[in-house]
C-alpha cells in the first residue's frame, strides 16, 4: 500500500493508545517502515535515532537476526502450547529455570504473561490469593507511590499513580494507597537535605502504614527508577530506609522492574543499583527485547509457599493466561538473555551510560533545563520556566512536547511527559558515538525550541 494510503488507513481505523484521537486525525501517523540497529526509518528513508528504544523496551535494537531465527526455530518445532493445569513445555521451562539463576535475590518461582500490565496485575491477585490462603484475609492493601508506573489493566492502573490513569476510568479499585515520590529535586523542602527528605519518606509510608492498620496492608510496589512518571532516580539511602519499614510490618516488597529489569542502569537489575531486596519482581519489556510480547512475576520461596498451600487448601490458583509463557515469545526471551551474556550488554551499558549521563548533566547550564537526572542508559532532562526557583512552564505551552517534536525533525525520537520531561531510554546497544550523534541531534532540538519562546540564553 502506498505511504498516503497507509495513512489514511490509519487514521479510518485505527485507535491508537495513548493519544489524543482529534489532533490525530488533523496530523496523521509517524509510520516506522523498517529498523536497522538503533534506527527506526520512516516512508522516505530518513533516519531516526530511537531514543526511547521504542517504548523504553527494545534493548538489542531494530534488527537483530538472532531473535529472528530463535523464533522460526521454535515455529517449526511447536508453535503453540501451554502451561495450565501441568501442561508443561522446553522453552517455558527454561526460560523459568534462567530467570531463577538471574534474580537479583533467591526467588523460586516465575509465572508468566504477555505485558507489564498483566505481570502487575498478577502481583495483585498473588498477594490476595496468598493472604487468603494463609488465613488471614484482612491484609490485603497495596501501597504503590504517587507518579508510580505499573500499567493500564484495572489493577495495575490502579497502582499506577498518575491522575489520566484514574480520572475518567473510575479508578482505583479498592485496597490501593499511593505515598509519596521520592523526587527530591522537585519535592524537597527548603533546606531539607536529601537524607532529611529520605528520611520523611520513610516516615510518611510509616504513618500511613499506622493510620490504614499495619494487619491490612500487605505489599509495596515500586520501580526502581520511576519510568513515565518523569525518570525518577531515588535519592541515596531511599530504598534501604524504606524497606526496614517494610519489614517491620511484615509488607511484601515488589519491584517493577518492567523498565529497569535487564541492564537498563548498568546493572542486570534495577534492584541492584538501588539496594532492594524484593519478595516479588515483575518483568517484561527487554526481556524479548520487545520483539514478542512475554512478561514474568518472580516470587520467592515464601510467596511460593503460600501459594502451594492455597493451591490445596483453599482452590486452585485459578489464574493465567492462554500465552502466559508463550512458547515462541520464551525462546525469543532465551535468545535475548544469551545475547546479554555472551556480548556482556550489562557492562556495556555500564561503560557508555557515563557518557549519555555527562552530556545530559552539561546540559544544567541551559537556561530552559532545571534538573538533568539518570543512570546507566536512563536518563531525563527536566524543563522549567524559571530555573532558579523551579517554576514549571504553563502546561498549556506543551514545552516539552515542542522539544520531542522539534527532535523527530532533526531525526531522534524521544517522549516527554507531564512536567515538561523529556526521557531518554536508548537501545541498549547504542555506542558511544551514536550516544553523541543524539545529543548533537537533541541539542539542535532544544536550540531551536530555545530560540521561538525567546528566552535569553
Ligand atoms: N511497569 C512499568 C514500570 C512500565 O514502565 C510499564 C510500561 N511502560 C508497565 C509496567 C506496563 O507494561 P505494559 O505496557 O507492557 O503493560
């Protein structure tokens, strides 16, 4: 079909994620035909540096054959099959058995599903089923983190703790509380030091731990670096503090390591960088290098025991998917976990990440960026009006917006979001010069965006 048509179709038919349908329809899709190593190209052949890779996803980038022939592999020996009631098959039970060496902390267990949403809204349904089948049906609540990000199914949403998640959608459910952000550059007090401010988050969960009755609460949840709620890096010492909390009251910790999991900090986990120790690890996206849809809940020994006795005592664990552990998307999974092996991506991440993060920092003396953040191949640049005394622009103003927009015309992809964010997550095989071929792109960007509101440089 010919690119016009194309869009179209498009604009007739589909109902895109995630957008505002009516701007859609005046301004039509930015259509990807084909990906070549961090390159999206579009209709005409120009080149776009992903620098989201994707959605914070694609980490091996847009064309490795590896994860082609793993795939063809496996269409040819069984294309299908699945993992209910003892139904078993090699790709799913490997992938299990790596996952378990992998973990950050001694896990025992992995179940599996198709998206980030669906491993998060499993999570809730695990820690439910285990407190009923433990006995003790009143400790069930979750507490996630304000700007937290889990997903967009109706659990995981409601974890998720972002006001267009909730408002419009009648949301959250029930049993679901949301503390505070650890942005301590953005929520700080006047004066208060960043171990002050750590210490009042903890403090904060503390009391409303206390005030919701500590025999009802049953789990934390929170990514190690918040991803679309602005690429938030803890403060030192945030996740230690916050986890002898935890403890205190017997609460499950679980991390979302949906964007973090698989190198994205430099490490193979997020867990690692930021000193958590989780009961339960959600994971997905590079997990396949998003070339298949697959997603994984570890639980430790504990979470699994509780489950087995349930599984007894109470019914069946009566939940899974039809693909949970997809026997295509697992090999394609295995392959990509090989692939982080052999060419050492972790390493790599963590010996170009430097890079990417120094040329962000540098980017603190630009009178339009109040704050640059990030680790590893995570990163964010933070826009404000006034940078001395953090004064946000009028949200009306879409500068961040401009900026990703002004990007894609200089060739690099990039997503804000609210409060003028503008997230970088490149694939994670990107060089160091491909990390200065985007900056050069980026700071093209940003002068341009710079120059039309007239703001003196
Ligand atoms: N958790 C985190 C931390 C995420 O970033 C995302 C997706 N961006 C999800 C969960 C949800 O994943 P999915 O979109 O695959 O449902």
């Amino acid at each position: 079909m010919s690119s016009n048509s194309l869009r179209d179709a498009d604009i007739r038919y589909v109902l895109h994620p995630y957008t505002n349908l009516a701007a859609h329809e005046a301004q039509g899709p930015f259509m990807a035909m084909r990906g070549e190593g961090i390159r999206v190209f579009d209709e005409n052949g120009k080149d776009y540096i992903e620098g989201m890779a994707g959605l914070w996803c694609a980490s091996l980038g847009f064309s490795e054959p590896r994860l082609k022939e793993a795939a063809m592999r496996q269409f040819d020996l069984l294309p299908f099959f699945h993992q209910f009631s003892h139904k078993s098959h090699e790709p799913g039970i490997l992938l299990a058995q790596k996952l378990i060496e992998m973990a950050p902390v001694p896990m025992s267990h992995v179940f599996f599903a198709n998206s980030g949403s669906e491993a998060n809204d499993t999570v809730v349904k695990i820690v439910r089923y285990m407190n009923n089948a433990l006995g003790r049906p009143q400790k069930k609540k979750i507490i996630s983190r304000q700007r937290g990000y889990h997903g967009v199914t109706v659990a995981a949403a409601s974890l998720t703790g972002l006001p267009l998640n909730h408002r419009n959608f009648d949301l959250p459910i029930e049993g679901i509380r949301h503390t505070s952000c650890p942005h301590y550059w953005r929520y700080g007090q006047e004066g208060e030091s960043e171990q002050q401010f750590t210490d009042r988050m903890a403090a904060e969960l503390e009391e409303m731990i206390l005030a919701e009755g500590p025999d009802t609460v049953a789990a934390f949840i929170a990514e190690p670096i918040m991803g679309a709620g602005g690429v938030v890096v803890p403060p030192a010492g945030y996740f230690p503090k916050i986890q002898a909390v935890l403890k205190k009251y017997d609460i499950l910790m679980v991390a979302d390591e949906v964007i973090c999991g698989f190198g994205r900090t430099g490490k193979a986990w997020g867990s690692q960088t930021f000193d958590i120790q989780p009961d339960i690890l959600s994971c997905a996206k590079a997990l396949s290098s998003a070339y298949l849809p697959i997603s994984a809940v570890m639980v430790n020994e504990r979470v699994y025991e509780a489950v087995k006795k349930g599984s007894a005592e109470i019914g069946a664990f009566g939940h899974g998917y039809t693909y949970s552990g997809h026997p295509i998307a697992a090999a394609v999974a295995l392959e990509t976990l090989a692939i982080y092996e052999e060419r050492q991506i972790f390493d790599h991440v963590a010996n170009v990440g430097p890079t990417m993060q120094a040329a962000l920092r540098q980017l603190e003396t630009h009178p339009l960026v109040g704050n640059a953040r990030g680790i590893g191949l995570i990163g964010a640049l933070e826009l404000v009006a006034d940078k001395d005394h953090k004064v946000p622009f009028d949200p009306a103003l879409g500068v961040g917006a401009q900026v990703v927009a002004r990007a894609q015309d200089e060739g690099l992809i990039l997503r804000s979001m609210a409060g003028d964010i503008v997230a970088f997550s490149p694939p994670l095989i990107i060089t160091e010069s491909e990390i200065e071929e985007m900056m050069a792109r980026f700071n093209r960007a940003l002068s341009a965006v710079t120059a039309s509101l007239a703001v003196p440089v």
